[in-house]
C-alpha cells in the first residue's frame, strides 16, 4: 500500500510562491486590494511561501517528504490524542480540500488555535494558515480552504496550464 511504500525524498519540483499569485491570494482573503508581499523558502521537499500586508499573513508550505500520507495521518492523531478535549485546538475535519480517501476520515483537518488547515493529496501535504485579527475563524478556514483546493489543482495541472511558473 501506499502507506509502506516511503517514497522518494527529492520530488518536489514546484515552489509555493510560484503557485499562486500574491493579488490571487489576496482576494482568497476578501481583501482584493491588499499589496502582499511573498517571501519563499524551498529546500528539498519543503517549500514555504509566507505572503504578508496590511495586516494579513497567509502561509502555504508545500511538504513533499517521503511518507506523506502516514506523516498526515500520525499528525491527526496525535493532535486528537492530545487536544480532543479543548474545543480551541481540536482538529475539525474538512471535505473537498484533500484527498477525502486517505486515513482518518477527510482529506483535511482545521486547527482554531493555531489558525492552520492541514491537508493531504497526491503524496504531498499542505499547511495553510491564515493570520488576520480583522477576520473571525469562519474567514480564515474559508481562505485557508481556498487556497489548498487552488495549490492542489496547480500542484497536478500540467506544467503548460498557464498557472504561475512554479521555480
């Protein structure tokens, strides 16, 4: 199964600034004329994007290590062993971001506390969050969904799709 296979470390050939577009994110955010500015670092099989203005930070890394689906659904589990109790920091499964099929019931999970969507989908996990004292939780879980379900669908468009330039 795909949980025993690990993988390939060194797959990940897309970068999370080249996948979407500060003004697209931006108007993820209900916040259309917001400047932001991307900041990027990528390594190996990690790429962060941290898109900051006015008040706004919106957070994407793209994680592409071996073990994927296992890594996101030990993660579940011990964020439901450990914070199912605090209503703040209980996961709350969301459908239509991930891949809905994987381990733990939804391919996505949404942390109040921490403000972060964690989702999962073709051997890649994503982490979204979405810091804005401005917008109420039901706001930044709705960017932060926007934003998964936008990364994944670039994440396997074909490279000639016409999607931002990914490195």
């Amino acid at each position: 199964t795909e949980l025993k296979d690990a993988g390939r470390s060194g797959t990940l050939r897309q970068s999370a600034c080249g996948l979407l577009r500060p003004r697209e994110v931006a108007r993820m955010a209900a916040r259309p004329d917001e400047q932001l500015r991307p900041t990027r670092n990528d390594s190996n099989d990690l790429s962060i994007c941290d898109w900051r203005g006015g008040g706004l930070r919106v957070q994407l890394v793209i994680d592409a290590a071996p073990s994927a689906q296992l890594r996101f659904y030990n993660q579940l589990a011990e964020q439901l062993q450990f914070h199912n109790p605090d209503p703040e920091y209980r996961p709350r499964q969301i459908r239509g971001v991930g891949d809905d099929g994987t381990y733990g019931g939804a391919g996505a999970w949404w942390t109040r506390a921490t403000k972060q969507l964690v989702a999962y989908k073709n051997k890649r996990i994503l982490k979204i969050r979405v810091v804005d004292e401005n917008l109420g939780d039901r706001a930044r879980r709705r960017t932060a969904v926007r934003v998964g379900r936008a990364s994944f669908a670039r994440l396997s468009a074909p490279a000639s799709s016409g999607a931002p330039r990914s490195r």
